[in-house]
C-alpha cells in the first residue's frame, strides 16, 4: 500500500508555495476562505499523480511562467512541471534513481483518485450503478444488450398476440360447426335430373299424341289399317321407354327437393366458413402464445445470467448489491439509506478503487457535520486510508489552514 507523505506546489493555480504534511491515516481537514486556494491543494494531488487527464486547463498560477508540484510517497517521489507548452514528469524512488514509463507507473496507482464519497452519494442511481461496475471489472453490456433484445421481441410478441386474442374475440364465443356442402356436385346432379325429366316430359307429350293420333286412325280404320300397325308398335316403343325413365327417375330426389337444397347451401357455407376463420384464429394465437412463452423463458434465462454474474462479482462493499434498478446497500436503494450508512459505504468504494493508493479526496466537506467527519475519520482510521477533506472555514481548530495561496497554521 502507498500513501502520500508529503505535497509540494509552487505556483499551481492559486497556491503560491505550500507545503502539506497529510495524516498517515485517518482524517485531514484543509480549510480556508473561499478562493483562498485549499481546492488547489486536492488539484495538484490529482495533477501531479493523473497527469494529463487529471490536470485542470489552467495549472500555472495567474502572471507566472511555471508550476512545480512534487508528491512525496511512501516509495516514490513525483516531481511534475506544468509551462505554457506542456510540462515535465520526473519519478524516482528512494535512491534517487529515475523510474522508466513514470505515467504508466503512476496510472497503477491512479485508479479512481477523485473517488469523492459526497459526490458519489449525489449521482444518479445510473451513474452509482455504472461507477462500482467500473470498480468491480463488472462488463454486464453484452447480457444487458441481449436482454434489450429479448425484451423488444417479447414485446413484440405480446403485440401480435394481443391482435390474436382480438381476432377469436370478434367471432363472440365458438361458432356452430358444420361441413361445408358442395354446391358445384349439387348443380351438376340438378341439371342431370333436370334433362331426365325434361326427357320424360318430352315422352309424356309423345304419348299423348300417339292417343290422339291413335284415335284418329280408328275412325280411319278401313283406310289406314297398315298405319294403325306402326302406331301401335310405335307407341309400345315409347311406353318402354317411358317405362325405363320412371323406373331410371325413381328413387331419385325430386326437382323440387334439390331446388330447395340450393336455397339453404349459402347458409351452410356461410357457417363453414365461420368455423373455418374461427379455427384458424384459434391456432394462430396458441401458436403466438407459445412464441411468447418462448421469450418470456429466454428473457428469464438472460436475467439469470446477469444475476449469477451479479452474484459472482466482488463488489467493493460487502453489504452491496446491483438491483433493476440500481445499488442496493443492506436490501434497500441506495437513495433510501441513512447518511452514515451511505458515507461509510461510499469510502469503502473509494478504497476499493485505490487498491494501491491509500488516498481518498472530499470535496464539499462543508456538507459534512461535526457527527459525519467524525464517523468519516473512524472509517479512515479503521482502513488505514489517507482521507483529505476540503471545508471552507478557519475555525476547526485542526486540520491545515490556506490563505492567499498559502499554508496559514
């Protein structure tokens, strides 16, 4: 574990020349009058172990040329210069001896040096979540992305199930079932009976001439006997025949029976097609229920995935979980729980995220009573951790005091 020792800054944003020796642990207090330079104090902390990305626009004091900050740490001493055109970055150990690829060195230790537990405590639920992801190494975007996805499939699912139900709703409860008749076989049969009995109608009418002609030729008997012969063979001709055609219609359904049939055929049809349709909604949306099901199962799996993971991850605080929708500390959101207990959970966030680096900075101390930076300075204690607080005032009695740029007692 490393810790700062010692600060040295001249000429860095408003610091003219201090010197701070921090508590080895526990709770140190800088304080001073608005502008009077203690949040330079906790700046060049950052600038000087971040480097570029830590460092504020403007590090050089107002009309001078050059800044100069050295960190003192347990086993290296970190001496950063900030000009108009860029800076310097020198790392040595104890000896004196200079340390190759310094930034990358510094970058071990860096981790998330502007952990602030107040600021913490005031994000988002998201951006808490998103925060003690980042400390713990927890990467859940490809679960997330597939539960979106899952999701979005679920949804739209139910949406076409939905217009399902809505279909077999339409019908008004189970149609009558009936079968469908076939109205081409019918017409077809019709007209077969239709020139049947057109035929014997022809037959019949035969036959009533033949009587007529009959008796006609019976009053000419004398002269037309040869004529009557062939009447009377032609007649028992037809007679066959008619015979053969009634025999041939009997049994058979009337002209007037088929006729009738017709009339109810649209009717039949028109309740098998209901049946039909209503049969066809039915599969349709048992088999969109099934397809609902299947996502509701697939989504249930992902969150499984995302809970074991969830499980699995070392959170930074022991009494913390990920919930839907955001930290959980002791089975309530984060949001909800005391103030003691958030400040407590957030200060073990911060030493989790500087494994290596025991130092933690609050900004806005002033937010904090006597009762919270008592209970901030036993959990410091109780870690072993560095905690430098920025509180504006001069009258805490402890603590490093700034003035104009300046270490004052």
């Amino acid at each position: 574990m490393t810790k700062l020792i010692c600060l040295e800054a001249q000429n860095f944003k408003r610091l003219k020349a201090v010197r701070v020796h921090p508590n080895e642990k526990g709770l140190t207090i800088i304080s001073g009058a608005n502008a009077a330079g203690k949040s330079s104090v906790l700046d060049a902390i950052q600038a000087a172990i971040g480097g570029k990305k830590a460092t504020p626009q403007r590090p050089i004091k107002d009309g001078e040329k050059k800044g100069i900050v050295v960190a003192e740490l347990d086993d290296l001493i970190v001496t950063r210069t900030f000009t108009p055109s860029g800076g310097t970055l020198v790392v040595t150990d104890r000896n004196g001896d200079k340390i190759g690829s310094p930034q990358a060195v510094l970058d071990k230790l860096f981790g998330a040096l502007t952990f602030d537990p107040l600021a913490f405590a005031r994000k988002s639920a998201r951006d808490q979540l998103a925060e003690v992801k980042n400390i713990a190494g927890l990467d859940l975007s490809e679960l997330e992305q597939q539960q979106d996805q899952v999701y979005q499939q679920r949804r739209d699912a139910r949406a076409l199930l939905k217009d399902r139900e809505n279909r077999v709703a339409m019908f008004g409860g189970q149609p009558e079932q009936v079968s469908r008749v076939d109205t081409q076989g019918l017409s077809t049969k019709l007209r077969q009976i239709q020139e049947i009995d057109n035929k014997r109608l022809r037959l019949e009418s035969d036959k009533q001439r033949c009587r007529t002609e009959y008796d006609e030729i019976k009053k000419q008997i004398a002269n037309l006997e040869e004529m009557l012969a062939t009447t009377i063979t032609r007649g028992k001709d037809i007679q066959r025949d008619l015979q053969a055609v009634i025999e041939e219609l009997s049994g058979q359904q009337t002209v007037e029976e088929i006729s009738t049939q017709l009339e109810s055929v649209n009717e039949i049809n028109t309740k098998a097609q209901t049946w039909d349709d209503y049969t066809s909604a039915v599969r349709e949306r048992d088999t969109q229920a099934e397809q609902v099901e299947l996502y509701e199962a697939k989504l249930q799996q992902v969150r499984d995935s995302i809970t074991a993971t969830i499980t699995n991850a070392q959170l930074p605080v022991d009494n913390m979980t990920i919930g839907d929708n955001g930290l959980m500390l002791n089975g309530i959101p984060f949001a909800q729980a005391s103030q003691a207990e958030q400040i407590r959970a957030s200060v073990e966030m911060g030493i989790g995220a500087n494994p290596e680096l025991r130092l933690i900075l609050v900004r806005d101390g002033s937010l904090f009573d006597k009762d919270n930076l008592a209970l901030l300075a036993d959990i410091a204690d109780q870690h072993n951790v560095q905690v430098l607080v920025e509180r504006v005032g001069t009258d805490e009695g402890v603590g490093i005091i700034i003035e104009d740029g300046e270490v004052k007692s």
